[in-house]
C-alpha cells in the first residue's frame, strides 16, 4: 500500500468518530465518458482519444444529511476503449488499456434541503488512482502500473425514503493527472509522455444509515404517528362513549 493510500484512510479513519451519525454506501454508474491527451517531452502531441467507464463505488462515511457528510470510498471501474499514441513512427498503448481502472479518494458533500424529504447537495473530493498500461509494436514502457491524482467535482439530489435509507442521483466530474512515463524502443530513443485525462457522467446510489439519516426526518415521523394516535383517539371519544362513561360514574 502506497503513502497516498494510507494517508486517505488514516484522514477518513481518524474523521470519523467526530461526526455525527455513521453510513455505508454504494453508487453504480454506466457510460461515464473520458478523453485523454498527451504530449511528450520531445515535442509531439497526440490526438485525444476517448474511453468510457462503468463500475461501482463503495463508500463509509460520517456525518448528517442536515448539515454535510465526509466519506472515504474505493472505485471500481471496467474501462472501454484505451489511450494509444504514435510516436516514433510507431503506435503504443498507455492509459486505460486494462479491463479496469481504481480510484480510492475522499469526499466532502454539504447538503441544502429542498422541501420535505428531497435535498440537493455538492460533491467536492480528491482520489488516487490507477491502471495498467501495455505498450504495442516494438514499444517498451518504464512502467507496468500508472497513478494518477484526480480532482473530483459533482452535484446531485438526495431523497430520504426511509429512517436508514437515502437515495442519491446526481453527476460526478474528475479530472486526472497522470504520473510521467518514459518511452523506448528497439533502437534506444527515448521520450518522456505527460498525459491528463477529463470526463465524467450520472451515478444512481443509496446509503444505509446506522441511525436515523435526518433528524428532520424523524422529527416529521414522531409528529405524523403523534398526529395518528391523535386522530383514533377522536374516532372513538364520541358524545356516546361520553354519555356511557358519566353514567358509569354515577353508577
């Protein structure tokens, strides 16, 4: 495990007791889509290519949907389409060119309540990712293993369906900046290649609280069953049941 991913979850880990209630989470969405460009060192540049992402994201957090939450999450995302670049005359896969791509990352999310049980919010996070890069032709890579630093930016809708439930839908945005690699051939030329990667898409989810998810929530609860209790109580205190009850008392 690299410093970057121990130093998320030691940040996450030591957030979390402070908080106030405590979630689990997991988010899926289909068709994100992603260019990525690159230049290198020598001067050439390359056409962007495209890639679409699909996978899940399982999240633990802490916090209130009446104020905001903190989450630490990891990403699993099957990739298609890859990164290929030409240079020296040649063609080579880089980013992306596995079947999967990783992210482990830290979310901030601040809420603001609609009407009811609907709330909007933000998404604002930083991750760690990464993907195995193959090289093409006679190609060689210093490389196996690319990381990336990825800035995270969303919004979305939020909808209490439950004490312990809340589901989610909004769009998530990710920038990427991508570790340098060095290049080489058969022939011992070498170039060094900078890449960043954008894109992003919509992602269904739900948390499962331990705990009520929203004390607005349960506040509204009490005061609907309060109001329920209320409401039998009057069905059956009838002007008979008042006549049957004095004459009891003076019996």
């Amino acid at each position: 495990m690299n410093k970057i991913t121990k130093l998320l979850l030691a940040t996450s880990i030591a957030t979390l007791p402070s908080m106030a209630g405590v979630f689990v989470g997991l988010d899926y969405n289909t068709g994100d889509d992603f260019s990525a460009e690159s230049t290198a060192e020598s001067g050439y540049a390359f056409d962007t290519n495209e890639i679409t992402l699909s996978g899940y994201t399982i999240s633990l957090g802490s916090g209130s949907i009446d104020s905001s939450i903190f989450e630490v999450y990891y990403s699993s995302q099957s990739t298609e389409g890859e990164h290929v670049y030409s240079i020296f005359n040649r063609y080579a896969e880089y980013i992306y060119s596995s079947d999967t791509y990783s992210e482990i990352g830290l979310n901030y999310r601040p809420y603001w309540k609609v009407s009811g049980d609907l709330h909007w919010y933000l998404d604002m996070g930083l991750a760690y990712g990464s993907s195995d890069s193959l090289s093409a032709s006679s190609f060689a890579l210093s490389d196996n293993t690319i990381s990336c630093a990825a800035l995270k930016l969303g919004a979305g809708i939020s909808y209490i369906i439950a004490d312990q439930f809340e589901l989610n839908v909004g769009y998530r945005y990710s920038y990427n900046t991508w570790a340098d690699v060095e290049i080489y051939d058969s022939n011992y030329n070498t170039d060094t290649i900078s890449t960043t990667s954008s894109g992003g898409g919509i992602y269904l989810g739900m948390n499962i609280w331990f705990g009520n998810a929203s004390s607005d929530y349960s506040s509204n609860n009490n005061s609907k069953r309060e109001l329920e209790k209320n409401q039998d109580e009057t069905l059956y205190d009838t002007p008979e049941d008042n006549l049957v009850e004095s004459a009891e008392e003076v019996f």
